[in-house]
C-alpha cells in the first residue's frame, strides 16, 4: 500500500513525500485543510515525491483552486518529472506555471 506525508516546516513551507496516487491524495489533502489555515503564501515542496500518477496533478490543481477561493498564494517547488510530464500531456502545464510553480530563486531562497 502507497503512503505519502505532508508536512510543515514551518513559515509557510511544506514538504510532500512518499507517492502521490489514487490512494493517497485524499488524505493528503484533507491534512492540507488544516495545515493551510491562515496561511497567505504556501511553498510546497515536492522533492520527496517519489511516484505519481494523475491524482498527483489533480492534488495540485486542486490546491490552486482552493488557494485562489481563499485568496492565497501557493507555489510548487521541485515539481517532480512525472507531474510535469503529466501536466505538459493534459495541457494544463501553463496552469501550474502561471500559479504555482516556483521559479527556482525563489524556490531557493524561500529554503
């Protein structure tokens, strides 16, 4: 069975990591209710995805619905290659670019 983790790290950033899939991204995103809260900017980090399907696009594109509704900012970092892929595929790429994606200085300096 696939798990995955959010986590805070503090400062608006989190980390995701295990797999994020069928399985998984529900309870991913229930937990994100509760870490998000009063949260203006959120950095997600997703270097510690190891596998992902479509439900791990439609996590983040979730996210980005929600982020939007509730007037807040969120930005992917280290965007793992089969979100990517599979975001480049669907058409949505320019989506997750446009909103939530961050462009590496920043990524780096929000670290």
């Amino acid at each position: 069975m696939s798990s995955a983790r959010l986590e805070s790290l503090g400062a608006g950033r989190f980390s995701v990591s295990g797999t994020l899939d069928a399985s998984t991204v529900t309870s991913v995103l229930e937990q994100s209710a509760g870490l998000f809260a009063d949260t203006p900017e959120v950095y997600v980090d997703l270097g510690g995805v190891t596998d992902s399907d479509s439900a791990g696009l439609a996590l983040l594109i979730e996210w980005l619905k929600l982020a939007h509704q509730q007037r807040r900012t969120m930005h992917f970092v280290d965007l793992p290659a089969q979100i990517a892929a599979l975001a480049r595929i669907s058409e949505v790429e320019d989506l997750l670019h446009a909103n939530g994606v961050a462009p590496p200085q920043v990524a780096a300096a929000s670290a």
